[in-house]
DNA sequence: CTCCCAAAAGACATCGATGTCATAATTAAA
DNA sequence: TTTAATTATGACATCGATGTCTTTTGGGAG
C-alpha cells in the first residue's frame, strides 16, 4: 500500500501538498495539483484511515450492537424482522453523512456486549446505538461508555437516550379508525401483559374508547395469547367463545398481531363466520406478507421501525455534535395505519339499510 | 480518552512497559505488572486500534458488501434471505478469530459500490467478502482491490475466489429420493432459466434420472414461471393443465422453490387432487415458514447458506494468511433433503397392494 | 565483596497524515 | 525596478503504540 510520502516523491512535492490536494484545504497551484492527482492515480493511493485518525482523533464510525443477523436464523415463522428495519433505518443516515457502520452480532448471547464494546472503544467509534429485537427494558452492567449511546427498540432506567415505537398511539389511531367507522362493541385479543408493548397497546385502545365516549368493558379484552407454542390455536378457540357468547357480542375483533389475524381468519372460516360480513378484523404490525395476501386484506397498523432507526442515527449524531441534549423520556415514534377491506363501515352500512 | 502515556506516568514506568502489559508479549515483574493494571483500570485505558495498526500495519477488519440489510424493506413475501444468512455465517468464523466486520449496504444501487470499497481500503480492510442476494454471475468494474476478495452466492468471469450454491447437486439429491421411493414420472417446473441456478438445477434433475435409469422426458419440464406477477397463478395452472393431460402422467411434481410449492397446494385443492394420495410434491428452498406449515409438510432440499457463509470467510481467511492458493472454480457447496410427508412411497405402496 | 549474566525496564525511532509555522514564488502597487 | 502583499509550498513536530536496541537491576557464583 502506498503512503501519502510514496505520491509525494512520485509527483516532486511535498507530503503535505499532497495532503493538500486530497483534502481540498488549502489552495494549490493547478499544475502542482495535476501532478499530484497523476501519482495518485498512478499508485493507487488511498490514504489510511488509522493515520488520519491519529492527528484528527475522529474515527468517523458508528457502532451499532443487535442481534439481528444472527437471529435471522433461528426464524421458521414469517414474521417481521424489527431489528432489520430499525438497522436499516441507520443504516441510512449513516451513509448520508459519510459515515462507516461498524456491526457488532451478539449471537445471542448478552455476555458477548462487554467484548463487542470493547472492540468498538478500540476503534475509537464517535457514538453506539444497542437495537433490541422487541420493545423491552434493558441493563447493561457496564459502566457509561466513552462516547453517546443511543438504545433503538427498548430503553433503560438510567435515562440513556431511547427511541421506542409509540404503541399506545398505533393502538389508539387504530381503535380511533374503528369507532369512526360507528363500531362501538370492539374485543381485543393479546399476548402475555408482561410483555411492555400490551399495557400501552391497551391504553391506547382504551384512550380511543374514551374519546369515543365508550365504556371500557373488560370482558371483550383477553390476553395472554400464548406465543409459539401448540397451545395458541385452543387459547384463541377458547377466547372466541368467550366474546362471541356475550349478551352483546363485538362487531370487530383486535388481534395483538398480523399472525394472530390469520390464525383468527382460519378459525372463523371453520366455524362459518364471514370476514368482514359478520365480524371485522384488524391486526397489529402491517407484517405484508400477512396482511396483503390474507383474503380480506387487513386492516392494521405499523411500528415505523426504518423511522425509529433513522431518529436513533439522528439523535445519535446530534449528541454527538453537542448540537441536542439528552432527551430525560424514550422518544416514541408512532406509525400509521393501513386501512384495508378487514373491517366494514357501519356507518355506511346503517345507511344503506335505511336508505333501502 | 486516556493514552499509553497517561497510564505510564500514572503507574511510574514507561510507556513501553505498559505496552508489555498489555499484550503480555514479554516479561514483566509481578510488581510492576501490578500497579500498570491498576491504573489501567484507574483510567478505563482501552489501547488506540488506530495507534497500534500504524505500527503493525494489521487493522484486524473484514470488510462485507451487500445488499441484504436494505433489501429487508423491500419484502413483502414470505421469502429467505439468503444473504442475511451469509452474512450471518461469516459474523460466526470472523468473531472467532477476534476479527470485527465492517459492513457495508449497497442500499441496492451497485454504483454505489466503489465508494464502499474505497472507505474499506481507508481502514485498510484485511479482506473483502462480497455477498449476492442470489447465486449469479457479477461484474465489477473496479481493477483488483487491494486485498483478497471472496464472492459469496455469486461469481465473475475473471476466476475470483467464489462460493456458490451447489444447486445441481441439490436438485439432484432431490430427485434421487423420489427415483428411490419409486417415482419414475417426475415433473418439474421451474423459473426463467436465465436465472444461474435453473439450469444447473436441471442439469441435477437428469442426472438423478440417468442415474435411475429413467428417461428425460421435456414434456414432463415446465420453465418460466413468472416470479412475483399476477400471472404466476394463471402460468401454473396451465402448466399443471398439460402435465395432468399427458398419457402417463405425473407421480410427482418438483416445484422451483418452497412458494411455487405452495400455490400448487392450492391449486390442486380447489380440483379436488390430494397430496400426496393422489400426487405427490416437492419444493425447494426447504424454507421453513413454507416447508413447515403446510399440509402435509413439504419434501424439499435447502441451499445452505449459512455454510456458504462460513466457507466463504475461512476460504477469506486462508487467502489472507496465504495458506491456500485461489481456487480457480466456483466451490460449491450442497444442501441436504428435508424428507417430510408431500411425497408417497410407491415402493411401500406397491407392496402393500401385492400384500393385500 | 566482586563480577557476571539473565531478567526487567527504558530510550528512541517509527508508522502515515496533518496542524503550525516558516519560507519561497508570484503578483500588484509604487 | 523595487517593495509590499499575497499566494503557494515546504520543514517539522505531533498523534499513540510498539519494534529495536540500550541500560539498569537483581541474584547467584566465585
């Protein structure tokens, strides 16, 4: 590899207007620069980062831990891939500003951090982002790291600038769709509450019952949807019962995801129960694998997870540059919905039915 | 951030003793030892990577191009991500190493590469490993980097280091199963066979037969399903239209990967043709939501991609260290049969008729 | 108590790029 | 043509870690 002295010799100057020409810092005579650029070309010389960063003490990296390549394969179900897209997402902001990702992979296991920061505190990164592959609270042992962090997807309790997805908002934009088109008896179907997304996602529902001036009844909300296992098709079974037996059943039925839409749509099938003629659905995630190829097409919501990894770059970058403070609260970044042919309009509906 | 210097001064020895201590490259007395360590721990020292490669004139990086983080938000479908899962077997041999991989995304524009590579020989990368999102033939304008270079599901012309898929021995591996389960009319149908692996497929299908003894019969080889259009369902009815129509018609049908699998399920359904009872199926891809979940569970054969990941590093690795020489042919690596319930066995069946 | 030898520690130069300051070349003004 | 004011270039030191060589220290033998 040729060094910046190699160019100097070659074109008869000195090192540093060689400097001067790859850097544009400082004027330069052009038939002094022709020569330069020729021995650039001529030894293919690329200056080197590590010097350059020696004088400068600016690395221009930016760390980013995740799990999110090696989990891909563990994945045999069809589901969204939130790490990715938030990765993505900084990915993006990164590249604009001319600046170098450097991924570190936990495979898995949390114990690998320490060493993985350790590498990147060796590189001298200008900032770190940790991406969690769901919305959940973290603890890292470690001691504050020498340069900004910003965690994507979960947050902590020391304050440390997060950018969480908003699903109290997506809920309540969603439910907020629903009663706008004159549903007013809505079930919702969910995962474990200790799961951090279900409470906010049911406070967001309930936020747009209010709104609606609905009462909040809780025998049309059960959670504890048992993820993955072979109990979820008789927990769903069971839950259906449950609501369509009430003395006022629900005329649309919310599911904590896409996936469970589906199971839902099947399960109705076998019993009979046309979609959206007899009950309405809506899921949660957009996952478009799942929600354009189910037939009706669904009705749901997005988290913004490319949007959550460009404002973690964003925000990373402007702690960086002193230009922002820490935010005290985890931002929360809210998606919106996707209005498909899952859920009937009532109000139209009712309409028709007086008109005819 | 603390130097070599400020722990010297703090520990009252010079810098080079520090450096001893550090890297444990030559004795030092258990005194000595003792009071670096702790001001090391004092001063949250964490050596410079950019200092030591100055000298070493070793970075320690391994530089990936790809496409695979950006092109997540592209699916929509239920597809693998054969990149992602390279990616995720050279994170496995690199971390192994103490290496740190710096990864770069095309965000899917190939122009964008050069200034990629660029900023990888800034950081004087050690290696370069460039991965495609599907095995084909590739191009690069640049002259030879700098570094070993490595194509992972792709190749060029000009005979750099490559690991493909070893879609012929899949396929044929494939085939051999259903000959040995006593199929003798195979159907095939299949994509575009300007695609690489079409053809090579093929090429694994007739040998399969050859290797049974049974005769290639073009009628009974469908190609150009088209992927991703609203006509695909249309091609594969007719397809299926002539094949059930030939005098002796299929016993199985070998389908172009796992989805193609899928919508023949379907299709077969709605005319009333059951799998495997009345014909069977097999897929490709064994791509797990698809393989997995349908009914009954499919027959098909998976591109490792993961191993291809793997192989690609250490090939990478041995280069550097100039261990191997450069392999002048593609190094292919091959898949196992995922047997599952789409596929009868005639043999078993033959006997039972002869039995009963 | 000396002397010698090995072990331990340090001095100094070096890697490549660039900031600082000094000097040479060029132009404009007198 | 000379001088002042620019403009263009170069000399040198520096960033942090470490390879090479030198010096110091300590311990055992004589």
């Amino acid at each position: 590899m040729s060094t910046i002295y190699d160019v100097a010799k070659l074109a008869g100057v000195s090192p540093k207007t060689v400097s001067r020409v790859v850097n544009g810092d400082a004027p330069v005579g052009k038939k002094t620069r022709e020569k330069v650029e020729a021995a650039i070309r001529e030894l293919k010389y690329v200056p080197s980062s590590a010097a350059r960063m020696m004088r400068s003490n600016r690395s221009g990296l930016i760390g980013v831990v995740t799990g999110a390549i090696s989990r891909t394969a563990e994945l045999s179900d069809p589901k969204g891939l939130p790490d990715l897209f938030i990765l993505q997402g900084i990915q993006q902001v990164v590249a604009e500003r001319d600046l170098t990702l450097m991924i570190a992979d936990t495979a898995g296991q949390i114990d690998k951090v320490p060493a993985l920061l350790r590498t990147f505190q060796e590189h001298r990164v200008e900032g770190l982002i940790y991406v969690a592959d769901y919305h959940k609270r973290v603890a890292f042992e470690t001691a504050t790291p020498a340069c900004p962090l910003v965690l994507a997807n979960c947050y902590d309790a020391h304050g440390t600038p997060a950018i969480v997805p908003d699903d109290k908002a997506c809920e309540k934009r969603l439910v907020e769709r629903l009663t706008a088109h004159g549903h007013r008896r809505i079930a919702y179907l969910t995962f474990d509450p200790a799961m951090d997304a279900v409470p906010l996602r049911i406070e967001g529902y309930r936020e747009a019952l209010e709104a609606a001036g609905i009462a909040y009844d809780p025998a049309l909300v059960s959670t504890g949807y048992p993820i993955n296992t072979e109990f979820l098709h008789q927990w769903l079974d069971e839950a259906l019962d449950r609501i369509l037996a009430l003395p006022e059943p629900p005329t649309v039925i919310c599911c904590g995801n896409d996936e469970m839409a589906m199971q839902l749509y099947g399960l109705l099938r076998t019993r009979g129960i046309r979609v959206p003629e007899d009950i309405s659905i809506a899921g949660f995630d957009n996952y478009r694998a799942i929600a354009e190829t189910l037939y009706p097409p669904l009705s749901t919501v997005e988290l913004p997870y490319a949007e959550m990894g460009r404002q973690a770059a964003e925000l990373l970058l402007s702690l960086i540059s002193e230009e922002a403070s820490r935010p005290h609260d985890p931002v929360r970044v809210a998606g919106r919905v996707f209005w498909r042919s899952s859920v009937t309009d009532l109000e139209l509906e009712s309409q028709t039915s007086k008109g005819g």
